[in-house]
C-alpha cells in the first residue's frame, strides 16, 4: 500500500456471503476515482475481520476510511471507539444508537425509502393506509419506517395485514380491505409478491420499495399498474446530466447496480471529506439526492416513479 494514501476503501471482498455485493460497491467506487484520476487503496477483508482491515487503512495514513458495508461491521467500528481518521460507513447501526464521532453513513436502507413514500402518500392527500407485509426482516424494517415517518407526519395509525400466497387468504384480504375505509396501501413485500396481491387492492393507491423494482417482465409490470415506488437515479433515469460519462456495470440484477451506484456516490463524497468538506455537504448522486443531517447520515431522496401500461413513468402527483 502507499504510505500516505488520502482514501482508502474497506471492503469484504473475500468473504463467502458479503463477497459479491462488495465487488459491486467497488466497481463503481473505482470507475469515480478514475474520472477524477485518483487513486484509493482497496483492503480487502473477510467476515469478523474488519477491524484488523480499519487498522492497516490506519497504519497506511489514510485520512478517509470508506466502509464497513455490512451493518454488523459498522457497528463494531462504531463502538470500538477508534479516533481519526474519518470514516463513511456504507451502512447504518441500529436507529437508536448514534454514529461514532468520527463516522458519516451514506447508505441505500429501505428506511429511507419508506419515509420518502410516506412523505408521498401525505403529499397525494392520504389520510389513512393501510400496510400489507410480509415477516421478513427487511419488510418488517420498511414497514416499521413507513409506519414511523406516518405518524410523525400527522397520519393516523395504519391498518397492518400480514400477506399470504395462499388464495384463500388473498380473497380474506380483498375482503377485509373492502370493509376498511383506506385512501392508499403500503406493499411492504417483494417483487413477485407485489405483481400476486395488487389485484386484490381495488382501486386505492398503492406505494411500494425499490424491492418491486427488480427487472420485473412486461407482465408483472402490467400486474403492477399504477403501484408507485421510489428508485435510485442511476436506474430511474439513466441519462441524467449529473451521471453523465460514469461507465455502466454489467451485472444480472438490479440490486448489484445500486451497489454499484452507491460506490459511486461513495467516492464523490469521500473525495470532499478528504478535501475537508465536512460542514455541509449536498449533491445530486447516483443514489439520489443527497445532504448531509445533524447525526452525520445522509439523507437519500429517490426517484417517483409508477408502473404504468406495461412501463414505469415519472409518477403522477
């Protein structure tokens, strides 16, 4: 490693189960650096051993550490209690534990685009939702943020249905929501199950994640009319300005390119921490617009987009 190295990039690349998405982050993490012709170092590191990576970045004299990506190793970072030098986590800790003092987190959670689409449904005029979920840990985490961002936005408390495949238990829920008085629902499920369930809706908006917008085939989006969601720019609108000449990854699904793109967004930021650019910090990225809050996370605001004839189109107001 060069001694001296402003940005160094701490990956689990060599781990069996975190391996592939890092590969993702650090392809577009390098294709910035190399439009901007830097040069970061890249360590790589298994699973349980990040903190013997943060210390060689340390040893090299990196004054900006990028990582950890997964959200156990940020804490461990986190807590550890480790000074300079600074440090972007590409992950966040619980939501009641505060970043480390030297930490800043940009991170492509669903939380944060479950408060955008709370935001959405208030802004179309919602008065009350109704939330149907799966128990997987992820939906249960989106949910639980829509549910949240809601309440503080002034809305009352959402009817919760659990989601099942079942035909029965679909019919039960069709049922069960033409008894209820709803303006909009939340689908906090995946993709398919997104496509199986809203025709059982009725004609009430519907909000969902990126999670449904996992290259779904002509069918499923015809499936998915008028459902919006949120979506990161380097997705939603490819030809934007401000992505203008970074070169595209190849990679089979859509949750490897918003990897890619956070890496992306990653380095941007990186470089003006670097720089010393840490009071205030704004830019519309690959992952969305993004601005720095009083707690050293950067707020993410997505694309709105809605599936519409078999196409996904800028989401009506």
């Amino acid at each position: 490693m060069r001694a001296g190295t402003p940005i160094a990039l701490v990956l689990p690349l060599t781990s069996a189960t975190y391996g592939r998405a890092a590969s993702a982050v650090k392809a577009g993490f390098l294709a910035a650096a190399a439009l901007a012709n830097a040069h970061p170092d890249v360590i790589a590191h298994g699973d349980g051993d990040v903190e013997g990576a943060f210390a060689q970045a340390r040893a090299a004299g990196a004054r900006v550490i990028v990582g950890p990506l997964v959200r156990d190793d940020v804490r461990t970072v986190s807590t550890a209690g480790v000074d300079a030098p600074l440090v972007l986590a590409l992950n966040q800790v619980d939501d009641a534990a505060p970043l480390a003092p030297n930490m800043y987190a940009l991170t492509l959670a669903v939380e944060s685009d479950a408060r955008q689409l709370a935001r959405l449904a208030r802004d179309a005029g919602a008065q009350t939702v109704a939330v149907v979920g799966t128990d997987s840990p992820l939906q249960k985490r989106f949910a639980t943020a829509f549910v949240d961002a809601w309440l503080l936005l002034g809305g009352t408390a959402p009817v919760m249905f659990r989601f099942d495949r079942s035909p029965e238990m679909l019919a039960l829920l069709k049922r069960e929501l033409g008894r209820t008085p709803v303006d909009a629902i939340l689908l906090a499920v995946d993709s398919a199950d997104a496509a199986l369930v809203k025709p059982y809706l009725g004609t009430r908006a519907a909000y969902a994640g990126s999670t449904v917008n996992e290259r779904p085939t002509r069918e499923a989006m015809r499936d998915l009319e008028d459902v919006k969601f949120v979506e990161i720019p380097w997705l939603a609108t490819p030809d934007a300005r401000e992505l203008a000449g970074i070169p595209r990854g190849d990679f089979p699904n859509a949750s490897l390119d918003r990897l890619y793109a956070l890496g992306v967004d990653a380095f941007q930021i990186a470089q003006m921490l670097a720089d010393g650019s840490v009071d205030r910090i704004e830019l519309d990225g690959a992952t969305g617009h993004l601005s720095l809050d009083a707690t050293r996370q950067f707020t993410r605001d997505a694309r709105a987009l809605q599936y519409k004839g078999g196409q996904v189109v800028p989401a009506a107001p």
